[in-house]
C-alpha cells in the first residue's frame, strides 16, 4: 500500500505527531515504564475519566450504532477532493466510511479484524491484519470509550496530562491483552492495538486520538494518525465535533464538518462486509 492509500485508509498505533507534547514507542505506564505483557492493567483513573467522557457525549445513554454525515474535504497529495461522507459505526469494531466526492466514491469499511478500502473504480482491497488490531471507531471514539469500560481484555492506562493543539487534556492509552498468547505475541498484540485518547480536562470531550497506520507489506514501518475533534454540539441525543480532522505523518487528509448524527438505528451487520 503507497502513501497515497494510506491517506484514504484509515488505520492504527502509537502516537508520534509534533502537534502532542507527549510520545511513546509502546504501551507505558504512567511512569513511563513498559506496560508488561500479562493480564490487563485497569487503571481505576482511567476508567473513570473513559466513564465521566462517556456521560459528556452521551449521558450515559445506551449507544450501539451511530450514522454521522456532513460534508468532506479529502487530500492525497496533489489530489484534493470535496464532497459529502457518511459514516456508519456499530460499537468500536465495525465502520463503514463512505465519501462521496468530486474524483469518485472512496470508502473504507473494518469489521472485527479484517477491512477493505477502494478507490473511484470500487474495487475492494483488503487492508492488512496487522492494520486492523486498533478500533474500527477512531472517528467516533464515544465506542472506544464504551468499550473500555466494559471489556476486561481492553487495558486501560491513565498517562498524564499533554497539551493537545492548545487544550490541557488528559491522556489516557488502551491496548488489546490477547489471553493465551506467548509474551513476544502478547507485547506485540499490544503494540499493534494501542490507541491515544484525549480528553479535555474539564470537558472530558475527545480533543484528539491518535494511533499508528502501516503498509500492508510491513507491520514494523509506521505511519503516526492523529484525528482532532472541535467544535463540540448537540446533534440529537449526542454531543458531536463540528469538525473531524485526520492528519497522516502530519499532513491533513481528511477534513469532515458534521451536519448530522442519528443514533441507535439498527444498522445491519452487513452494512459492513469487506467482501
């Protein structure tokens, strides 16, 4: 997979952008040791911050699935693009994103762990493995947060606080424990499933999620992913970002304003076949 898929696929790890004043090469914990391999760690201020950002954008609310639509601003390189996107989530392992735009329809799906993305001519290209261990719900991280309070093999680690694009928040990194694996598969489960939440400090909304994005053919390269939330408002029963943000080694792919947010729909699971 080149660049320029990259910038369309929308994949995961660790955060290294100059953007956030922390970085790391792994799962740490908040003295900055590395997490172990083992059980899950289930840091008690982690889960509570996950928990008190959960009630901000939802008020605790059950949510399973979720179709945000808007308008988008796509750039791979000199390509620029614009149109409208819909975005179908269903809990934090399955994601449809579909753009609409003036070069043709882009979409990208992850179900569980497998995806597919395609260009203007609709073929389907399968993402790799290695690129599907962080969750389908980046876009949407209300699902990533619901998740890690209710699966006990998502560890959750409260990091500190950084300064993120001007905004004093709260860092907190979850990862996937894998039971039954050796140590070596065990730490690099963790590796490639480690995603970067922040939290603003005194809203506890989403200002940032960050992760790592690899070719296909080589799960040791990677790419730094960050995507900004701003501009929180109500939409329905949810507070959504007006704006939804993706940058890939730093430079902006995907820029997304939210017009719209329908919860709780019933979308099928097939919305999401990557076949």
């Amino acid at each position: 997979m080149d660049l320029s898929n990259l910038a369309l696929s929308f994949l995961a790890i660790s955060i290294a952008s100059t953007s956030v004043s922390s970085s790391g090469t792994g799962p740490r914990t908040a003295s900055g040791q590395q997490a172990p391999a083992g059980a899950p760690q289930r840091d008690p201020a982690a889960l509570t911050l996950a928990r008190l950002s959960v009630q901000a954008l939802i008020d605790n609310q059950g949510l399973t699935d979720a179709t945000v639509q808007g308008t988008a601003n796509y750039t791979a390189g000199s390509d620029q693009e614009s149109g409208v996107f819909t975005l179908e989530v269903k809990g934090n392992q399955q994601s449809k994103l579909v753009l609409n735009l003036s070069g043709g329809t882009r979409q990208e799906i992850r179900q569980v762990q497998a995806g597919a993305w395609s260009g203007p001519d609709g073929q389907k290209h399968p993402i790799a493995l290695h690129n599907c261990w962080t969750d389908a719900s980046s876009l949407l991280p209300v699902f990533t947060l619901q998740a890690a309070l209710t699966n006990p093999q998502i560890a959750a680690l409260y990091v500190g606080q950084a300064t993120v694009n001007g905004v004093t928040a709260d860092h907190l990194q979850l990862f996937q424990v894998v039971a039954g694996q050796s140590q070596k598969m065990t730490t690099e489960i963790q590796q490639l499933s480690a995603m970067e939440i922040y939290l603003d400090a005194l809203s506890h909304l989403p200002v940032a999620v960050a992760f790592s994005a690899h070719p296909d053919d080589n799960l040791r390269l990677s790419f730094p992913v960050e995507v900004r939330f701003s501009g929180y408002q109500q939409l329905g029963s949810i507070q959504a970002p007006a704006r939804v943000q993706k940058f890939l080694q730093g430079s902006l792919t995907l820029d997304l304003s939210v017009t719209n947010v329908a919860v709780n729909s019933g979308i099928p699971n097939s919305d999401f076949s990557t076949q």
